[in-house]
C-alpha cells in the first residue's frame, strides 16, 4: 500500500493532538500517567453567625439589592436578607431587643469577616434568626439593620 506525504503529515499531526487531548501529565511521576487536577479546598473560616440557618436565595417577596428583613415561618422569626459575595455571604453576627427604643438591632458580619478569597458576585442569602425572648413577635417589629430602620410585614 502507497502513501502520500500528506496522508502521512495528517496521521501525525492528528496522533498529537490526540495525545494532547488525553490529558496532562506529572512532570514529577516516572510512569508518566495521566494525574487529575488538584481538588479546591475551601480554606475559608466559618463567620459566627447567630442564625438558626442561612441559606441561598431570597424569599419571592424582596426585590432589589438592599437589606431586607421580613416576617419567618412563625412569629418568633424573621428572615434576614443581605446581598453580597455568594461565597462569602454577609451574615448577622448580633441580634439584640433595644427595649428602651422598642427596636430589635441585627448587626451583620463585615468585608473583613473572611480570610480567604470570595468570588466577586453579587448574591442574596437568607438567614433565619430567632427572636431574643425579650423581644416582641415579628409582625410590626421595628427593626435597625445595616445602618437603616425597617418595619417587618
């Protein structure tokens, strides 16, 4: 059987990039195996945060992009929504019955509360935090919350 150079050109250059397309190798491994990418270890420490629960998403109820504190599953909650790194959420770190000033005040965690790095998205969390026994049901309660006031539906 007669081949031609550029049949013979092709095979090669179609046997590398098939080899290329097999994977990488250890430059340190003597068999020359192929080696998985390293796993992605999440470095970052917890925030403590004084919710029962937090987690991705916002109730259908808050719309923008500003803080948000509504009504929880009972009266003895409220959901708190912040927005902010999907990887390093903000988080309340504080919740506290002002009853002088009939307010409940929620600090949340700040830029600084994580140590490793966190993506630059922007992200809605809810964390569902308890109220203080002090404290009155949620409906009506006046709440002081990242710098502004708001009043629980």
């Amino acid at each position: 059987m007669r081949t031609t150079h550029g049949t013979a050109l092709t095979t090669v250059v179609l046997a590398v990039l098939l080899a290329g397309c097999a994977g990488s190798t250890d430059p340190g491994a003597d068999d020359g195996t192929p080696t998985a990418p390293e796993a992605v270890t999440d470095d970052t420490p917890e925030v403590p945060s004084v919710a029962e629960t937090s987690f991705p998403g916002a109730p259908d109820d808050v719309t923008g992009e500003d803080t948000a504190v509504v009504a929880g599953d009972d009266d003895r909650h409220v959901q708190v929504v912040t927005f902010g790194s999907s990887t390093c959420p903000v988080l309340p770190t504080d919740v506290a019955w002002d009853d002088d000033g009939q307010v409940l005040r929620i600090e949340l965690s700040g830029p600084d509360a994580y140590s490793g790095p966190c993506t630059m998205d922007l992200a809605p969390t809810t964390s569902v935090v308890a109220l203080p026994d002090d404290s009155p049901d949620a409906a009506g309660l006046t709440v002081e919350v990242d710098g502004r006031s708001v009043v629980v539906d």
